[in-house]
C-alpha cells in the first residue's frame, strides 16, 4: 500500500465531503497536518525500562479534519447556543506510524545464550490508523477563534480501526532455525500482518498563528486492541499488557470555511 496514495485520498474525500455536507450541517471545517516522535510499548526489551523505551521511539505523521459546530461557514456565525457546539470538536484523522524495535535491558545484555539471542534479534512495525475522536476545549471555541486568548487547552477520546505490518529477523540466522529464538518467543512469534482496533486519548494545546492558523502541540497515548502489533505476543503470565504507544506531535491546523 502507498502511503501517499492513501493520504492524498484522503484529502480528496474530505475536501469534498466538508463542500457538500457543512452548509446542511452547519458546521465549518479544518485541516492540518501533525507529525512528531513515538514511543512504542511492545515485547521488545523490558516495557518499563527507560532505555528500552527511548532507543525504540518511532515516528509518526498524520492528517486531520475537524467538524467546528460553533459557526456556520456561510457566515462565519454561531448556528446555536447549545453547550456541545461551544466547547466539542470532532476530529476525523489518518496516520501513519513506524518504528524499528531491538531488546534493551538486563536479560539482554547477559552474557548468556538468551542475552545474545535477544540482541542479535531486530523488528519492524508500521501502523496505519484511521477514525474519529471527540475533543473538548475547556475555555470554549468561539474566544479562541476571535483571539480572547491565544493558549487554547483541550483533551480528547477516540476510536481508531488499525492495520498493522510487523517484520523481524536475527543476526543469528532465520527465527525458526534452533537457537535463534530466544526461549519466551516460542510460540508468540506472528509476523503476519493484521487489523484491529485502538483507543486513544490525548491531552492538547492549540496556539492562535492568524486569522486562518493555529499551532498544535498534543500528547497521544493509544492502547490497541491487540499484543501482536509488532509481531510479538509472549505466552506467559509476565504479559500483561497488549500494545500501546505514546505519541507527542505537534500539527499545523488551518480555518477552510473562516
């Protein structure tokens, strides 16, 4: 699948749906661009040890779209005095997530059998996600937009449908070749690629650029419905956790219908 392929369709489809829908809905729209590191919590290595943590840190780029339900785009006015449209965005999105992944941590750097087989042992993942959340503004949409204040906080829930690509292999020879795998992968090692489903929440602040910008700086985590997501699923009673990754972006957003 080309990513670009798929951003660019997704563009398109929003960019026509925002022309025929926000006039019936009054709704105006936004789009933007996000990107920035990501920090994957998988199998590879200790999930809590900090160097493990850092040195697989990924990245990822996004697209979104926002449904702003607090002015008409036909008149840049309110449609409404309900709560939900003065405080309530909707954010459509797709994005794209990669990280290359190896075994840090005490088992990994003994000098045993096991130690070597985990540091000759590297992977791949490369997700792409696509879904909706809802995002509350706490000081509300309209004052930001008309510059009552330039710092605009807010936090989000979503859902996400997700198809993942995992790939790995050893220093040592093929992974299925005896003692290359180390013992606890035995049995847990699905390369396939595969769908499921995330949740995330996200915590943000967005900063008034212009008239027709502003800038987005946001916190991410997302806990997918699956331990698979990089092609490990260790079975033991040590894993307790399915997948999940931390992503800190920040976003370039931009006013279509102000």
């Amino acid at each position: 699948m080309n990513i670009n392929k798929v951003f660019l369709l997704f563009l398109i489809i929003i960019l026509g749906y925002s022309q025929n829908a926000s006039g019936q809905l009054s709704f105006s729209n936004e789009i933007g661009v996000i990107a920035g590191p990501a920090g994957f919590f998988t199998d590879y290595g200790e999930r809590w040890n900090v160097k493990n943590n850092l040195d697989n840190g990924g990245f990822g780029v996004g697209l979104v779209h926002y449904m702003n339900f607090a002015f008409k785009p036909e008149c840049s006015c309110r449609p409404s005095s309900l709560w939900f449209t003065k405080y309530f965005r909707i954010r459509n999105e797709i994005d794209y997530l990669r990280s290359n992944l190896d075994h840090y941590g005490p088992v990994a750097e003994k000098n045993s059998l096991g130690g070597q087989q985990l540091r000759a042992m590297h992977g791949e993942t490369e997700v792409i996600e696509a879904g909706t959340s809802l995002e509350y503004h706490f000081l509300g949409i309209k004052k930001a937009r008309d510059f009552g204040y330039l710092f605009a906080p807010y936090i989000s829930l979503g859902v996400h449908f997700v198809h993942y690509r995992p790939t790995a292999y050893s220093d040592l020879g093929p992974l299925d070749s005896p003692k290359v795998l180390f013992d606890t992968f035995e049995d847990g090692l699905f390369l396939e690629p595969g769908n499921t489903f995330a949740i995330l929440g996200s915590a943000g602040l967005r900063y008034r650029l212009s008239r027709f910008s502003d800038l987005q700086l946001e916190a991410r985590a997302t806990y997918y419905d699956t331990d698979k997501l990089e092609g490990l699923d260790v079975q033991g009673p040590q894993n307790k956790f399915n997948d999940f990754v931390l992503w800190f972006n920040v976003g370039y957003i931009y006013y279509l219908d102000f």
